[in-house]
C-alpha cells in the first residue's frame, strides 16, 4: 500500500474539517507571527520540512511484516484522533480568542504534538529512517516557532496567556 494514503488525514483534518468548523480558525491556523532571530530560520525549516513529509510519504509503502509497523500503525491512529479533536478545540476558543479548553487543557500545543506522533508512527509503518530524520529538524524547528506563538500570545492576551502558560506545559 502506497504511503500516500497517510497524507490524506491530514490535507482534510486541516483544511476540510477546520474550514467546515470555523472559517476564522482556518485563518487562525495559517497565521504565523513575528518571529525573531533563530525563529526566522526555523520558519523555513518548518515550511520545508512540513513539505517534505508529506512529500516522502508519496514514495513510501506501508509495511505491516514487523511489530514496529504495527506499533506505527497504533501511533498513526492515536496521531489523528488527537489532531482531529486539537482541531476541533482550536475552532472554539474562548470569547476573547484564546484556546484554553479539551485538548488546551493539557497541552499549549496538542496540534504539533498530535502531527508529530501521527508522523512518528508514519516513520515506522513505513520502516523509513529518512522520514524520522526529517521529523526530528522538523519539530526542533516548531520549537522555536512556538516560541514566538507564545510572545506574541503575552502580547495579545496579556496576564491570561501568562496564567495560562503557568498551569498548562508547553508539551506534556
């Protein structure tokens, strides 16, 4: 089977299921903001390799002849469902904009955490070590964009965001 077929979740999570929710959250999702000296860089990492993911699973087959994949295949599946409702979480924020409930509760965010499992288990159901090489410079750059979410999200929401980052991990 043709790993392309692990691209599709995604495109519809993202751009089907938020657009049908919210039309405002899809706006929300494709912003960015400013970013700062190594987060410029990272910017385009996250931009290329984001890209590449989905790209390299075109060309990839599923495997289910080892445990591993099996193990990929669950962690897809975990990978989704939690991108699924981090999305649907993310198109209701509260009434000033901020996304602090479901998934927001536990993680600042669920939306990156969800992607990279959902890849990870990716990278194993197609036993490709490239596709593993490729999601870690991709989440060490999400890092840094998160960093720059979060102060532009002090600057938008002021002592709400700072409490809310106080009781709520960036990850886990």
């Amino acid at each position: 089977m043709n790993g392309f077929i692990l691209v599709l979740p995604i495109i519809l999570i993202r751009y089907c299921l938020l657009g049908i929710l919210s039309k405002e959250a899809a706006k929300r999702a494709a912003f960015f903001p400013p970013t700062e000296g190594k987060e410029k860089i990272a910017f385009w990492i996250y931009q290329i390799t984001t890209l590449s993911l989905m790209i390299i699973l075109i060309f990839l087959k599923i495997k289910l002849n080892h445990v591993l994949n099996f193990i990929g295949l669950g962690t897809c599946i975990i990978g989704i469902i939690l991108y699924m409702i981090a999305m649907i979480h993310f198109a209701k924020p509260d009434q000033n904009g901020l996304n602090a409930g479901g998934l927001y509760k536990i993680s600042r965010n669920p939306m990156y955490l969800a992607f990279f499992l959902y890849f990870l288990g990716g990278s194993m159901l197609t036993s490709s070590w490239l596709l593993l090489f490729i999601l870690m410079i991709f989440q060490i750059s999400v890092h840094y964009l998160i960093l720059s979410e979060e102060r532009w999200c002090i600057k938008e929401f002021g002592e709400e965001y700072k409490n809310y980052m106080n009781t709520v991990k960036r990850y886990l």
